[in-house]
C-alpha cells in the first residue's frame, strides 16, 4: 500500500481502537436477523459503517471462534451453497448470543447516549470523510509515555521506586 493510500485510509475511517471492544456485539448483530458465512459478515460490516471500518477476516475469525467456544453462535458447514472455493461455513446465533446481543446492543445505546451528552452536541453525515484519527500535534499517548517513564526508571539503577516496581513486575 502506498503512503497516499494509507493516508486516505487513516483519514477516512474510523479508530480501530474505538471499536475493538464492541466486535462480539457487532457480529453477534449481524447474525441477528439471519445465519451468514464469513466473508458476508464482513461486507455487511463494511456497508453498514459506510466503508469506515472494515473488519479484517483474522479478527473476525478469532471472534467467530470465541463466540462459539462461549456457546453464543453455533456454526455449521452448508453443502448446497457452494462457492467457487468450495462449501461455505455459516455462523447462526444461539438462543444465549440473541439474548446477549440484544443486552450488549441496550447497554450500548445507553453509554453512547451518556456519552454524546456528555462531549458531543453534532451529527455526521457519513457521505462525508471521518474526522481525523490523528491525535493533536503534541500529544503523546498513555502507552507510549509509560514506556519512556519505564526506560527512564531503568536507566536510572537507584530510583527509589524500582524494588516496588520489580515486585509487581511492572519492570
């Protein structure tokens, strides 16, 4: 991918970040109204988010696989819908991943509205490019401050604070 492409890209969708903790909702959503393979699951993603998050298949299959293993979808191999690539594995939810769904989706609805209440007061027109991802100029994120704070620490070999940072294996 060239540096114009990825450019576009971080300028016109949405932070991963911001969506990584809700993709078992999400799936579980798109299972809700009817059983789906894989590669539908994320075209109706990437629709449904205007082309703003895309869902990448190794994030979507670990959480497929999750999802399964804490009995929340039921997969299923279908012999008389085969691609060109061969019969295709669909994902249906079970009767504990629609009661799930629908408390994960109200529980959603309801810290987003808290939260839009509390910092936003527009709405967006999809048709038009994200906000940028970008942080300010200057600002410097948890992590990575933690990890300079952390060098620091070890650069320096008689802080006071280090034995508690070792013992609780922060260092």
């Amino acid at each position: 991918m060239d540096k114009d492409t990825e450019e576009f890209e971080a300028q016109s969708s949405v932070s991963a970040d911001l969506i990584r903790g809700h993709i078992n909702t999400i799936i579980l959503r798109s299972l809700y109204d009817r059983d789906k393979y894989g590669y539908e699951i994320i075209e109706e993603i990437n629709e449904k988010s205007h082309g703003q998050y895309t869902l990448k298949q190794p994030t979507l299959y670990s959480a497929l696989k999750r999802l399964e293993n804490q009995g929340y979808i039921q997969a299923y191999w279908k012999y008389n819908d085969v691609s060109a690539g061969g019969r295709r594995k669909y994902y249906k939810l079970t009767d504990s991943g629609r009661e799930i769904a629908e408390h994960n989706q109200a529980e959603w609805e309801y810290s987003r509205t808290v939260i839009d209440s509390l910092i936003s007061d527009r709405n967006f027109d999809f048709s038009q490019p994200a906000p940028s991802n970008r942080p300010p100029q200057g600002f410097r994120p948890a992590a990575k401050t933690a990890r300079k704070i952390k060098s620091n620490l070890k650069k320096s070999k008689r802080h006071p604070i280090l034995p508690h940072l070792r013992r609780a294996h922060i260092l």
